[in-house]
C-alpha cells in the first residue's frame, strides 16, 4: 500500500480536473503604460512652416531679432498679435522643441502584477461551453 502526502494528493487532483478539460486558466496581467503619444493636438501646416523656417535661419546663424524682422518683410503673420518680436520667435522655436523632445520620450511598461484565474467549465445537456 503506498501512501501519497495530502498536499501532493491535492495538487495531483487539481492537474487531474485541469487535464479532464474541467478548469479554465487565463493570465491576468495588469500593466501600467505611460506615453506622451495617446493624444497630441495636430499642428497647423502654417505652425510647421513658421518653426521650419526659424530653424533654417538659426543654423544660417541669424539672431531672433533679425527672423523677426525677416518674417514681418516677408508677411509672415504671428497667430495672435501684428508683427513678430524676437521673443516669440525664441518662444515658437523653445516650445517646438520642447513639444519634439516630449514626443521623442519613451517610456518602458511597468508590470503592476500578474496572475492565474482558473473558473470552471459551464455544462448544459453534458456538452461543453
């Protein structure tokens, strides 16, 4: 006569009703993602154009002073007010840049906690569902 330890008689019942098809066992995951990217407000074609050309003149080496006074000849109109200062040619390239850094930003997922859920099987009319 062989004696089998409780714990060990329980968990080989339990792999039996798993192996009989009885048990169903899903993975929960629960993950945490964190992304500057779910929804960001569209730029304009014109807001594109205007830091495309703020930054082209920077690398020619110009000062904000001199796009500003480059933009207002050429009838390129701010969003908000007549002419363009230096400051909001500074301000409209800070803030692109700032905007293309944030984008740039990835986070790694952060696993919150993962489990089993093992549910039963439904029988109606001794078939499976």
């Amino acid at each position: 006569m062989t004696l089998i330890n409780p714990e060990t008689w329980q968990s080989r019942l339990l792999w039996n009703e798993f192996d009989r098809g009885y048990l169903i066992t899903h993975l929960l995951v629960k993950v945490e993602v964190v992304s500057p990217k779910l929804w960001v407000l569209p730029l304009t074609s014109s807001q594109i154009e205007k830091y495309n050309y703020i930054k082209k003149k920077r690398d020619e080496g110009y000062y904000y002073y001199q796009i500003s006074d480059m933009m207002n000849e050429s009838n390129i109109k701010p969003q908000r007010t007549d002419k363009f200062t230096p400051q909001q040619v500074w301000g409209l390239e800070f803030k692109m840049e700032k905007r293309l850094k944030r984008l740039d930003k990835i986070e790694n997922p952060k696993i919150i906690s993962i489990g089993l859920i093992k549910t039963k099987k439904k029988f109606r009319n001794n078939i499976i569902h």
